[in-house]
C-alpha cells in the first residue's frame, strides 16, 4: 500500500509540474505585451458589461491566489474603479488562473473546464453588479496597502524565467502538497467506502462540501489532483466542484485581509456569496 501511494505521488507529481512549468512560461512571455494601465481606464467606461468583461479578462491574465488578489483590489478602489466592477474582479481572479484551468482541462477533462469557468465568470459578474445595486459600497473602509507592483516589462526570456521560477515559489508548493494528498487517498482509503458515502445524489452533499471548502484555505492548484483522485474513487462531480470552487475563492486569510478594507457586513456578505456560488455551481455539475 505504500508503495502504490509512493508511485501514485510521483506521477500526479511528475504530470502536474511539467504542465505547470510549460504553461507558466508561456504565459509569463504573454504577459509583457498586456497593457495594464489601458486595461483600467476601460475599467472606468460607462458600459457595464464591457467593462465586467474587461474585469473578468483582467482576472484571468492575473493568476493570484485569493489573499494575493487584495492589494489588487485596493489599488483599484484607490483609484475610484466602479466598486461593482472591482467586485467582478475579486470574485473571478482567485478562480480563473489561464495556467490551472488548463492543467483542470488536461487532468479533468476540456467539458468540465468549460462549465466551471462559464459559471464561475457568470456568478462573479452576477454578484459583483448585486452588490453594487444594493449599495455595499458604504462598507469600504480608508485603508492603505502597499505591495502591488503595476510596473510591467516587454517579455523577454529571462524575464519569463525569473517569473516562472517566482511563481513556482509561491504556487509550486501547494501544487505537490494536493498532489501527495491526492495520492494518499488514491493509496489508502478504500473506494467502496468512498463511493458508497459521497457518491451517492444527495443533494445536501453540495452545501456541505462548498462550507468546508472555505477554511481550507486550499489553492485551486491543490484542488485539482485531490479532485481527480475524488472522481476516480467515486465521489460524485457536484460536491468535488462545490468544493473547489469554494476553497479558491475565499479562504480564512483572506477574510481576515478583507476585514482591514471593508466592514463586517460586507464580509459576510462576501463570505455568503462564494458558499452560495460553489453550492449552485455544484448543483448544475449533478444536472450537467
């Protein structure tokens, strides 16, 4: 049994990181030619849905974590960016990263992919436009924070390299650790029992398993491996993406982080948000 799990680790291991590696440097070459401060002066325009489009967009070419997404956020509400927009923003960048929705459609399948980020673009514009119309912007504390950096160089190949080994420092981590987790389960809890427990239909297996996404405060690049060995155990595909969904898009750090910027009925609010976004999403994977 140990051996099974060593060998399972050092492949999902092996698997992830050369996805990891190749689709981190590519991105980081195209990352030079995106320009940033055009980027937020669309932000500003008056069009909502372009410029939710354009923040989601943003989201995407901005691969953070969700504790590493609010000095963004700051920075965009310092500089008076439509608060409905810059909550467009926080919601989709910890869930939409180019590099492991590409390593979900490699290990989860392209159909899955597709679903996960459609919903997931979908209930962050949706939320964040809410939000807006019920008037949160008065929980928006004056606060400064420092640590965004908007300076972006022309690609070049060392660059691309200092940033892929930058990000593999920070991200590369919780990569081996989902895969060891994942391989751990693979090697040691039997599928029977897996299967019979959280394969079944039942439908309050969703909101259960989008709560305890929440203080796990697991990367989505850790979620990835567990999940794929969660499906092939027998767990059932809406709790799994409940799960995801949650624990990439809000965790206890961030929380706490998003104390300092806004009031506590904001919070909550956001806290609230992300559960009932992973547990709807959760439900139409079981209908899908």
């Amino acid at each position: 049994m140990l051996l099974e799990t060593f060998k399972s680790f050092l492949w999902i291991a092996l698997e992830l990181t050369i996805l990891f590696v190749v689709i981190s440097f590519i991105i980081s070459l195209i990352q030079g030619y995106i320009p940033y401060e055009k980027i937020e002066k669309k932000l500003v325009g008056t069009n909502k849905l372009l410029a939710a489009f354009i923040a989601l967009s943003f989201a995407f070419i901005t691969p953070f974590c969700s504790c590493s997404t609010i000095p963004i956020v700051v920075n965009m509400l310092k500089k008076k960016l439509p608060f409905d927009i810059v909550m467009i923003f926080l919601f989709a960048s910890p869930v939409l990263d180019p590099t492991i929705l590409t390593i979900m459609g490699v290990i989860l399948g392209w159909k899955v992919t597709l679903i996960y980020t459609v919903l997931t673009a979908f209930f962050s514009t949706l939320i964040g436009f809410a939000l807006g119309a019920l008037g949160f912007e008065r929980s928006i504390k004056n606060v400064v924070m420092s640590g965004y950096d908007q300076t972006h160089k022309k690609f070049n190949l060392k660059l691309a390299f200092k940033e892929t080994r930058d990000l593999m420092k920070s991200v590369y981590p919780y990569l081996i650790i989902g895969a060891a987790v994942g391989a751990l389960i693979h090697g040691t809890v039997p599928t029977e029992w897996i299967s019979t427990v959280f394969g079944s239909e039942s439908w309050w297996l969703v909101p259960i398993a989008a709560i305890i996404g929440i203080p796990l405060y697991t990367r989505l690049s850790s979620m990835i491996p567990i999940s794929q060995v969660l499906i092939a155990k027998g767990v059932a595909l809406g709790p799994v993406m409940a799960m995801m969904i949650s624990s990439a898009g809000a965790s206890l750090p961030e929380v706490i982080l998003l104390k300092t910027i806004f009031k506590t009925e904001l919070v909550i609010t956001f806290v609230l948000s992300v559960t009932i976004m992973s547990t709807i999403s959760g439900f139409i994977f079981y209908l899908l």
